[in-house]
C-alpha cells in the first residue's frame, strides 16, 4: 500500500480498518491467495485520473483499475498471489463523505476500499439491479468486522 498524504493518528487508523476491510472482502468472495494495491492520494491526484482514464473531468472518491477483465480467469506463473488491479482513493473526499454521512472515517475508508475491490471483481452499479446487489454485498462484508452505518 502506497500513503501519498501525510497521515494523522486518526487516519492511519482509518487506513488499517481500510487493510481488515480488504481482508474480509477478499475471505467474503472466496478468493485464492490475492494481491491488490492501494494508493491513498490527494483531490488533484484522483482529478488527473479520473479525467484520464475515465473522461469524468472531476474528482471522485474512488477509482479502480482491474487487472483482469471480468470474463478472464486470472492466472499467474509459479502460483504466486493473483494480481487483481489498482484501488485509489481520495483522502479528502473520504474525510468529506464521512463528515456528510455522519459515521466515522474508519467506516468510509472501508467503504471506498471494499467498493473499489468489488469493481475490480466486476462487480459494477450501472443499472438499479447491479447497485443493489453490489451495496448489499458491501454491506454484508462490512458488518463481518463490525463497519455497520
């Protein structure tokens, strides 16, 4: 996990909660031995990105970036972790969206983390079925280690 902010107690905390959360994620979908990286970067940061990748001229809170695509079977030489993508996630959004949501900051990053992990399984939210089911299974792997709004 790369940490691009300087982080206070409170938020490095948060981002340990973030690691459980990923953690419980990955135990949830009955994954192999699995591997992601975190990136925790600033508005600017997750802007140029956003923009880049994804044409959203705009920050956002979360982005993920699969190294797989869904219909794959991912694979690596020697039987080492499987490489699922990227996850990165907007310290200030995530302070912001906890604050607007009234739950702690442990709770949001958690969120971001689990939602960002989702996509990179394929899990998506373009249609009112899909974002059902994939807040619900947020959800669920929240309240495995104790992230309940």
């Amino acid at each position: 996990m790369e940490i691009q902010p300087t982080l206070t107690e409170g938020e490095r905390r948060a981002s340990t909660w973030m690691e459980r959360s990923l953690r419980a994620a990955a135990e949830a979908e009955s994954l192999p031995d699995a591997e992601v990286s975190v990136l925790i970067v600033d508005d600017e940061k997750i802007y140029r990105l956003n923009r880049e990748y994804r044409g959203v001229d705009r920050p956002t809170d979360v982005l993920s970036f699969p190294q797989w695509e869904p219909e794959e079977d991912p694979v690596t030489e020697g039987g080492g972790p499987v490489p699922l993508g990227d996850i990165v996630i907007s310290l200030p959004r995530a302070r912001e969206q906890a604050e607007k949501y009234g739950h702690s900051l442990n709770r949001e990053m958690g969120f971001l983390a689990v939602h960002g992990f989702l996509h990179l399984l394929g899990y998506d939210h373009g249609t009112e079925e899909a974002e059902r089911a994939m807040f619900t299974r947020q959800e669920e792997i929240l309240a495995r280690i104790g992230l309940e709004r």
